[in-house]
C-alpha cells in the first residue's frame, strides 16, 4: 500500500509520500513514490504515485522518454496542469492494458499530479486507475491517493487555502504518522516537497528517515496531545435517563 | 454502510452502533443495529450487526424464532460467548446462501456478540461474513464492525483493558463521531449499551438522536480540542537540510 498527500494552497502546494512498497508483507521494498519534472523559472511538476509498481515506474520511465525524445506532447511543452493530468491518465491506462488479459491481477495504479506553469496559477490533479482525473477545490485543498482513510480527519480539520506552507507541511506529517501508526504497508522515508507559488522552482525538499528524531518526536507529540485533547472532554453525563433497549428479548 | 464498535474491559463491556441504513445515498432508512437478548441474574447477551439489511434481519428473527420455540440450541442454553459466536456464524452463513445464487450481489453480513453467562467472564466476539469468528483480546479490547478506519486511531491511543466504562463510552462516542464525520452512511441515532461486569442484567442503554445536545457538544468540544492539540505541536523546523530531490528530472 501507499499514502500520498498533495495540498494546494495559495502560498503554494505541499506534497509528502511514503515509500513503503509490498507484494505481500515478506515482500517489502523502499521505492521513492515522489518524482519531479521541471525547467527553472518556466514549469515545475511533481508526480505521486500509488499502486502496482510496475505500472507506475512504466508510466514514469515513459514520461522521462517522452521529454528526451522532445515528443509531440511532454511535460516540458504542455500547456496546463489538467492537459499534464489527461496525458498522465493515458500513460496509466496505457502501461495498464500491456498486462490486462491476465484475470484477476490489478494492474491498476493512481496518480497525483501537481506544480505550476508560468503564467498559469499552482494546481493539483489526481488521475484515477481509469485514465480520468479531479482537480482539488477551495473547500477542499488537498488530495490524496492510497492509504486515505487514516489521515483524512486531521486535513478536513485544518486545511483552508489560506493555511501557510509550514502548517500545511505540519498537517500532511501528522496526516502520515496516524496512517502509518494504522497501516503498516505505509512507511518511511518520508518525502516532503514544498513548492512556493509563482518560484518555479523547486529546491524545498526532505526526505525523513525511517530512524529520523523529527519524526519520532512528532509521533510522540501527537500522540500524547491526542490523549490530553480526550482527557480534557466533558465525561459522559451518567445522569441521562437510561433505559432498557427497545429491541430486547428477555426471558422470564 | 454502518459502524458499530465493542469494548470488553474488567469492568464491563460497552457497546455502541449507529443506526443508519442505505441502499444507494437516496435510499436511506434508521434501523437499530442493537439486539438484546438476556435472562436477568443468568445471561445477557448484546449483538451488534452490519451488512446485508435482510440477512441481518433474518438471523436476528432465526435467533428469536429459536428462543421462543426452545430449540436444541438457542441463546438462552448456550454455554459459552464463543458457542453463540459460531450459532450466530451458522445462522448468518444459512441466511445468506438462501440467496447466494444471483451473481455479483452481496448478501454478506457480520456481528459481534458480546455479554456474560453465570460464572463466566465477560466476552465479546466478531462474527465473520463466512461465519467463523474472533474473541477480543488483552491488547486490543476492542472490536470493530462496518466503516471502522476512521474511528480506530482514538480507540488504540485510549483503551486498555482496565478503562472505565465511563471512559471507554467517551472513547466510543468520540470514535463514532470521527466515524460519522468522513462517512455519509453512518449516522444517528446512536445507539449505546453499558453492561457492568458480573451484573447479569441489561439496564444502562441510551440512544442519542439525530437532535442529541450531548452528541452536537462532544462533536464541537472533540473538534476544538483537535485543532488545539495540533496548534500545540512543536512547528516545522524549517533549517532542515533541503534538497533537490533525488528522483529528479530538470530541462536545460
């Protein structure tokens, strides 16, 4: 499994990854899920991924191809974020189909796209297994791809475009500890990429290690404020009228 | 969709489950997931259920059925929790292969049952779609059914087994209203059950509306409380050493 978070702000956009990949869990391997694409001062692109590994390093390697060879259409001619995502979900279903007459194996791999190109604001996209794509709202400013159930909550709770870039970053690690803490096919290194609106350029990136202070010390924080946020509640008003349940079948 | 959670702990076991129904987003019922079935002073027995609505239904009236015409074996001459768990798995497994044979629907359903039989411990039990089942444990007390990813992180930061039953229905409420928060399909009315250990009897239940002060309280109070303890958190050191990515692919 996997956990990608891209987060679009108006400071900026914030993406974070795991890099935990498994075929079954005596499998597991670390492969970065974090890739960038850019020229300075005219675009920048970062891709997420998730999903069958080779279907994903297919679809990467095929796009590296395309802005060797200068193709008719590649990332460093293309003229927006949603075009970059259409040309994405065709490299996915592409790579998908070589394999697809073997039954009962996905293939199936998603994506997070997400940068700038000048003139243009800063966006993020998501391309989905089928080749399609969303892009993230003001309502909501983030997107996520694998693992996403873990780490929703605290994004919903904090995230406005309005957030800065270091909040944001702060959410998206705290959003990663409690998927990790959950799943455990999700795991370090942790990427981090900061990309600062209207710089097309990219020079804001960290990769925390599996034995890295920072984070540990995160988890810990986190965890004991959670139990201090649920010590601090109001208890459980033991004076409401309780009753026998309705649906209850008793003996004499 | 449904969620439903049971926590067996020295002191008791506490119960909880929501109560909303749907086939399709425009098809939405309240239906208690809550069956109580006890003899006061010799039994107590509290099933929790998710899934299929007419499977579920079905094995609730079979359990009826078979307590009221005093079958070979029924609820009220069962000996132990892990005997009913498995009369509860034949019961869900011969409800749902009434209708196996129309392809590509789902009829599956699952439960816990949970309670306490005279001069034995207090125990609770997951019953499977394909019938067999699972007994909670020391280390994880707790047991889940239906949507239980968001609503699991408060449970393993919180409970052990010698939590209050007033702290671990907090934990319950707290992990139900995550739960509800990030899913659409479980909603109230909310449903709880505290049984006491050692009391053989049923008789603190509350069910909490859709217009519940209490539950609109604790939703605010857990939400303020959450963005506290994240505001808390010591910020992002931004001295890190950042880098380029490693996995980078930069035009001229």
């Amino acid at each position: 499994m996997t956990y990608c978070v891209a987060i679009c702000l108006d400071a900026g956009i914030v993406f974070c990854s795991d890099s935990r990949t498994n075929a079954g869990v005596d499998q597991i391997s670390t492969y970065s899920k974090m890739h960038c694409f850019g020229v300075d001062g005219q675009r920048q692109f970062v891709i997420l991924s998730a999903g069958n590994l080779a279907t994903t390093q297919g679809v990467i390697a095929k796009i590296k191809k395309d802005i060797k060879d200068e193709a008719g259409q590649n990332l460093f001619n293309i003229s927006s974020i949603e075009e970059a995502a259409d040309y994405l979900g065709e490299a996915n279903l592409a790579q998908q189909n070589k394999h697809a007459p073997v039954k009962g194996t996905s293939y199936e791999a998603s994506f997070i796209i997400g940068g700038q190109i000048a003139g243009s604001k800063p966006k993020i996209a998501l391309v989905y297994a089928q080749g399609n794509h969303i892009v993230s709202s003001d309502s909501t400013p983030y997107l996520q791809i694998g693992e996403s159930k873990y780490g929703k909550p605290i994004l919903d709770r904090i995230l406005t475009t309005d957030t800065t870039l270091e909040t944001a970053s702060l959410c998206a690690l705290v959003s990663m500890d409690s998927t990790m803490r959950s799943n455990l096919t999700v795991g370090p290194p942790i990427e981090l990429q900061v990309y600062t609106a209207n710089s097309l350029s990219l020079n804001r990136y960290h990769r925390f290690e599996e034995d890295s202070e920072y984070l540990r010390n995160l988890h810990r924080a986190w965890n004991s404020h959670l139990i201090d946020a649920f010590r601090s509640l109001p208890p459980l008003n033991w004076s409401f009228t309780w009753d026998r349940s309705l649906d209850e079948q008793s003996g004499s």
